[in-house]
C-alpha cells in the first residue's frame, strides 16, 4: 500500500511498494504558482542529495525550484510535463507527477509529515 508523506516546500512523495517514490507538488502550491507554462526535469540516473534542486518549473507568475526531498536517484520523469505543463494544474496529486526516486538513506522519511500534519501546516501560513 502507497504512503504520502509532504515536505513544508509543499512537495508530496508518495512511497511505492516496490521502493520507489514519485514526486510532486501538492495542489496548495500550484494554486500559489498560477498556470505552469514550463517544466525542466532532472536526468533519469541523476543522484541528488536532499534539499538540491531537482525540477526547474515556470508559471504566469513566478519562477520555482523543486527541491530534492531525499537522497536518491532519479528512476524515471514524468515526460509529458515537458509539452503539457498544465498537466500539474490539473491532477498535481496524480498525473502531474514530477519523477520517480530511488531513495539511497533509508529513515529520511521520518522527518516528513504526514496529511494532516501537512494540512495543519497550511492553514498555519
């Protein structure tokens, strides 16, 4: 069974039973960006440590980084965001996914929260 977990950047992770973790940014912080008119994603095989910029993304209103959530290697992109951007407006807890990770220090994610964790965090700012 899938885990989400979300980090106070505003990224969601979601654990993956064959120990892989997808990527995005969850719906508060495409509401704050606008409408994404472009998208740069890391190389598949590209190892980052936590907090490194993984994704480039671009909306009407303002630049932003994604940043890495853990340490790992990226296992696969989202390419469809390269030509539809508008995909993360749509479905960013779905198919506005950013990429897939190989998490490479395993407890890292404990110092995530949870949902309603992070749903309190929001409401805080």
């Amino acid at each position: 069974m899938s885990q989400l977990k979300f980090t106070e950047t505003h990224e969601w992770l979601r654990f993956d039973d064959d120990g892989t973790v997808v990527v995005g940014i969850t719906g508060y912080a495409q509401e704050q960006l606008g409408d994404l008119v472009y998208v740069e994603l890391p190389q598949i095989g590209r190892e980052l440590a936590q907090g490194a910029d993984a994704v480039v993304i671009e909306s009407v209103k303002a630049a932003a980084d994604i940043k890495f959530p853990l340490d790992g290697t990226v296992t696969e992109i989202n390419a469809a965001l390269v030509d539809a951007p508008g995909k993360v407006n749509e479905d960013p807890m779905g198919a506005g996914w950013f990429f897939r990770l190989k998490p490479s220090r395993p407890g890292q994610e404990a110092g995530l929260m949870d949902e309603a964790a992070y749903e309190k965090f929001v409401q805080g700012l």
